[in-house]
C-alpha cells in the first residue's frame, strides 16, 4: 500500500493549487480506489467541483443535482461523523436504477460503484469527499475507513482555511524571492511566538490593532480575552509531533488611530520548512473587505449634542443619578447614550470611553 499522506503533506495544499488539485488522487492511492472527488456544496446547488480524479467528469455532476441517490445524502446531519458507506444509506438495487449509474456511469465505463463519503462545513457552505470502488472490487472495508478517518481533522481544517483564503481573493502568498505579498496582513512565527517574518500590511495592523503588540524580542503579544485561544491555535500549530490548523476570530474594535477595525479571522497554517514554524493569514468577511481598511482615512468619531453632554459630565467626575438630575433626562436615557459612547469610541467601560475621548480629541 503506498506510504500515507502526513498532515502536513494536507495543510501545504491550503496555499498551492497544484497540490490542492492532487490531493484527491492520493487520497485514492492511499486506499487503492480508482476515484476520489472534493465538491463544494454552496447553499443549495453543487456549482463547484473543486478536485478530483476524473475531473473530466465534473460538470455532469450538475444533471443530477437533486434526484441522484448518491447527491442526496450530502447532507449537514453527516457532518463530524467521520468517513460513511453509502451502501448503508441507499441500495446497490437503488444506485442500479438511478439515472447517474445507468446514463452516466455505465455509458462512459466509469469504475463507480461502491461509494465512501465525508462530509465537512466551511463558513461557505460544505464540503463532500466521494470515494469511489469499482462493481467488482465489494464494499468499502473498516480498514479503509479507518485509514480515511485519520485524515478526517486536518482535510476539515484544509477546507475551512482554503475557502477562508478564497473568499477573500488570496492566491498566492509569497513572491518568487520568499518575500510575502501585501494582499493582506501575513507573518509567520516560530514555536516561541517570535515574528519572522511580515509583509507590510501585518506590520500596519500590529502599528493600529490595539490586542496586537510586538515586545523588544520581537515576541507577539496578544492582550485581552483572545490571549489564550491565540497562543493555544499558535502551539498547536507548531506542536512537536503533529501540527494543527485552526483559526480565531477578533472582534470589531477601534484602531489605535481612531478608525474601525472589522472582524478579523485568523487563519493558522502550520509550515514545514526550516523548522517549527506557523504561517498566519489576517482575512475579514466585512463587506468593504480588508484593503478599505488599510486605505480608508483615520474616522471620523460623530457624536450627538446629548452624547457629548453625557460625555463632559463623566470627564467631570459625575454620577448616572447626577446627569440625569443636570441634563434633566431620565435613568434609562442616560445608560441608553453611555451605552452609544461605548460602541462609538470601541470602549468596553465609561472609564475607557472617556481616555479615547481625551486621546482623540473629542473634548
């Protein structure tokens, strides 16, 4: 039997197409099959055949979307249960009948028969991995589902950050010389956190994120509630034994200079070359996207008459019961525009808000 797919061999598909493209057909040697298939299932339709071993064949899929026996089982509830045999879903007596093995299958004297599934979730839609056995050649053995089961973690994970990257038009990462592209923020760190490298975008967003800092070691920090679960996705991706995949998110926050950061992603890619190391993609699903980020003037912090009244008497050391009684507003009026100061200025306190007033000017 040909030597296994390691997790790295899967991770490093995530950034080449080349590799990407042949990673089902290893798959399909690794267990000795003829054809193994990645779909994308976006809601509701089968659009985009991603890789496969009989790419040829990839745009008949769509004739039987809906009413083949085998498409119809890409559904969410197999999603986390590991590698399934169809047969256990539908009848060789039923595939027999179905229009895809009589006009297709038998047609164009396809090896399809037996069927062995997988199904995984991105934040786009599925995934479904088909593999496929000849007629002849009897049902998928535990032994082949066991061997697939081991790679059920990381082709997940594959697929997540892949889609991630697609999402947000990144192809590519590095230029011929090694340099990163500036597409978006990136840089890779080593198994103790220090930067090794970065292009010029993710050296912008540690200058403007306030959760992102660089110590005198060249040492990321992260500051916050997301300290944990970043250096923990950082470990495992570096871990000795077996590096993992994963991604974090951040959420919305005011940049250092005033302007809104959106929503980030973090997507971790655990890297082979030169030791452990992990290659880190910044990526946003913010409708204006990344790079209006980076080019959108400093912004522009409106704030209502009643809001700054509010504001002046909090910088003036006043109480919520002593606004209401100054402004002549009501309790709740007076926690509603606290409440507008705080998502305006990015603070998570009174006491905050009022710092990144006096910082910025507002007062």
């Amino acid at each position: 039997m040909p030597e296994g797919l390691s997790h790295h061999d899967i991770y490093e598909a995530a950034l080449d197409d080349e590799l990407f493209n042949t990673l089902p057909n290893r798959l399909a040697r690794e267990i000795d099959v003829p054809s193994t298939i990645f779909i994308w299932l976006h809601p509701g339709d089968y659009r985009e055949i991603a890789a496969g071993t009989q790419a040829e064949a990839n745009l008949d899929y769509n004739s039987f979307e809906g009413h083949d026996p085998w498409l119809a089982h890409g559904t969410d509830d197999k999603i986390g249960m590991g590698a399934f045999r169809l047969s256990n879903y539908v009848s060789p007596q039923e595939l027999e009948k179905s229009e895809m093995y009589s006009e297709f299958i038998k047609k164009n004297r396809l090896d399809r028969y037996w069927c062995l599934g997988l199904m995984q979730s991105t934040r786009d839609g599925r995934v479904a991995t088909a593999f496929h056995k000849g007629k002849t050649s009897g049902d998928f053995t535990d032994t082949e589902i066991g061997l697939i089961n081991r790679h059920v973690e990381d082709l997940g994970r594959l697929h997540e950050i892949r889609r991630e990257l697609h999402r947000a038009s990144i192809r590519k990462i590095a230029a011929v010389d090694r340099s990163l592209l500036d597409d978006a923020p990136i840089f890779e760190l080593d198994h103790q956190g220090r930067l090794l490298q970065m292009n010029g975008k993710a050296e912008r967003l540690f200058k403007l994120h306030p959760l992102l800092a660089i110590d005198s070691k060249r040492t990321l920090r992260v500051r916050g509630t997301g300290k944990n679960a970043f250096h923990f996705a950082a470990a495992k991706a570096t871990g000795v034994r077996k590096s993992e995949g994963s991604a974090m998110d951040l959420a919305q926050t005011r940049a250092t200079d005033g302007r809104i950061i959106p929503k980030l992603r973090l997507n971790f890619l655990p890297r082979t070359e030169g030791g452990r190391k992990v290659l880190v993609i910044a990526t946003t699903e913010c409708a204006d996207g990344m790079q209006n980020f980076f080019d959108s003037p400093q912004e522009k912090i409106l704030l209502t008459p009643r809001e700054r009244d509010v504001l002046h008497g909090f910088i003036r050391g006043l109480r919520r019961d002593q606004l209401s009684h100054d402004l002549n507003l009501a309790m709740p009026t007076i926690d509603l525009h606290s409440a507008n100061l705080r998502r305006k200025l990015g603070a998570r306190t009174i006491a905050e808000a009022v710092a990144i007033a006096l910082k910025h000017g507002l007062v």
